[in-house]
C-alpha cells in the first residue's frame, strides 16, 4: 500500500473545501506549515530515488547512485550533472513503450521523491541555480508528476495510469530550454487533452527572465482555484482554474537533461540548495 502522507493531504483537501471563506489575498498571507524540507546535506533514499526512464529523445542515459559523479551531494548542495565520457556506451533506460535506449556516450542525473514524498495541493518550492545556461542541448527541470504516473521504476501496482492523464498530471515549476537562450525559464500546467500521451504544453505556459547562474527560489501553490508560481516569493504567473483539475498527489523531481546531440565541452550543472512542501492548516 502507497503511503501518500495522508495526514498532510486530508488537510490540504479540508483547507480547500474551506476556500470560499477567505478571500485569495488572505489566504496567500497565511502561515504555510512545512511538512517536507531536504537540505541536501545527504543523499536520503526515504525522499528521492534515481529515476531512470527515457522520454523526449533524450541523448543521454539516465545513471544511478551517483555513477560518474552525475548527483553528487556535498557541501549542503545536490548537484545534478550531464557528463561526457568520451566514448559511448550501453544504456538500461526504456521508453514507455519498452524500447531500450540506444548507446550513447552522456550519461545525467534524475532524482523523485516518488513513493517517498507525495502530497495533494499545497506548495512546493526549490532554491536552485544553473550554471552556463543557453548552451544547446541543455535541458534542466524542477516539476512534479501526478503519483499514479506509469513510467518506470513502477514500485506500486497502481502505478498504471498513463501521461498525462488524472493521476499523472504534471506541472513544471523550472524548466530551462536552451532554444531560448540564456536566462529564462519556463513554468506551466499541462493541459490534458483526454488521450494517453496528449497534453497542451502551450496553453497555460510563462516564460520568465532570470539570472539562472544566481540561487533563486522557485515554486508552485495551490490557492483557491489557482495554481500560483513564484520567483523568489513574487507572484509570477497564473493558472487560473486549475487547481481541482490537478488535485492528484504528487511527485517531485529534479533532473538535467540532454535534449540533442550537441557537443560539450564541459560538464552542466544543476545545484539544488534545498527543497520544501509546505500546507496551509
């Protein structure tokens, strides 16, 4: 059976039901309670696991247990890397669909909190910076993935339901493309379209200016109706109604990817500071 910090959801649920008698402004000036905080000065399995799947073509493999120093933790901070060794190699990662990953000479780092820290609504937030944005290829994230996602590793068996689906919504709450150049992020809600695999990740999505090499904040809530980014505690962005429509619990997960076959003439850098979920009681 999934443990899905019931304590901490049921609440969540009781403050939403409970929305109409605050207004959004008093309720955004509440105190948020923590109920999960990773400062990073280890690597703790019982918040995060290596996830290792493929998707989006990526060009790298995903690796585990810090092989070849793509997550190591040290000095207060994870630092999630792309690295190139040189010559290619094989890769364990699958697809959706069972197709291995073909040889390939990157190997990254992808880190969840699934199965070990889940929540419904509330907000989550990230202190983290990116060294060098803009170089082409470069692809790191900081989002969360509805619970009953089905891509591997399936730990649970109700871990069935496919992207991006009620149950394995997602929200990007950092994602930095390297089309775009350097110092910018991208922050949105995928928009289901009702079928496995469809999701409109146009429609409910900002781009936002920021200085990627310097530790920022970054985070989602769930307010009343809403879903609210924040840079650094300031109000970025709205998802104007989507809050019941990603009701799901979710995941966390940190990763750098890869995204082409561009070359690289030194290692990219993800450092996390710390990450929190924080709910209103």
């Amino acid at each position: 059976m999934k443990k899905r910090h019931e304590v901490g959801s049921a609440l969540l649920i009781a403050v939403c039901l409970a929305a109409p008698a605050f207004s959004a402004e008093e309720l955004s000036r509440a105190d948020w309670q923590v109920d999960f905080f990773d400062d990073f000065h280890r690597f703790d399995p019982r918040n995060w696991v290596d996830h290792t799947p493929w998707v989006n073509d990526e060009d790298h493999c995903y690796v585990t247990d810090n092989q070849f120093n793509t997550r190591e933790v040290s000095n207060g901070t994870l630092k999630l890397r792309v690295v190139d060794l040189g010559e290619k190699r094989p890769c364990n990662n699958l697809s959706k669909t069972g197709v291995q990953h073909p040889d390939t000479q990157y190997v990254a780092a992808r880190i969840a909190s699934k199965n070990r820290r889940e929540f419904v609504k509330g907000r989550w937030t990230a202190r983290l910076r990116v060294q060098d944005s803009g170089q082409d290829g470069m692809f790191p994230a900081w989002w969360l993935l509805g619970a009953l996602n089905n891509e591997a590793p399936v730990e649970d068996p109700d871990e069935t339901v496919c992207w991006p689906m009620f149950g394995s919504g997602e929200i990007d709450i950092f994602e930095h493309h390297s089309d775009g150049g350097p110092d910018h992020y991208a922050a949105r809600a995928i928009v289901s379209n009702g079928v496995c695999g469809d999701g409109d990740w146009r429609a409910m999505m900002l781009v936002q200016e920021a200085s990627l090499a310097e530790y920022h904040e970054y985070s989602v809530e769930w307010l009343g109706d809403d879903l609210i980014y924040r840079l650094d505690d300031v109000e970025v962005y709205r998802n104007a109604g989507m809050s019941d429509a990603l009701s799901e619990p979710f995941f966390a997960i940190l990763n750098f990817a890869k995204i082409n076959d561009a070359t690289m003439d030194r290692d990219w850098v993800m450092e996390v500071d710390w990450v929190k979920h924080e709910y209103l009681p």
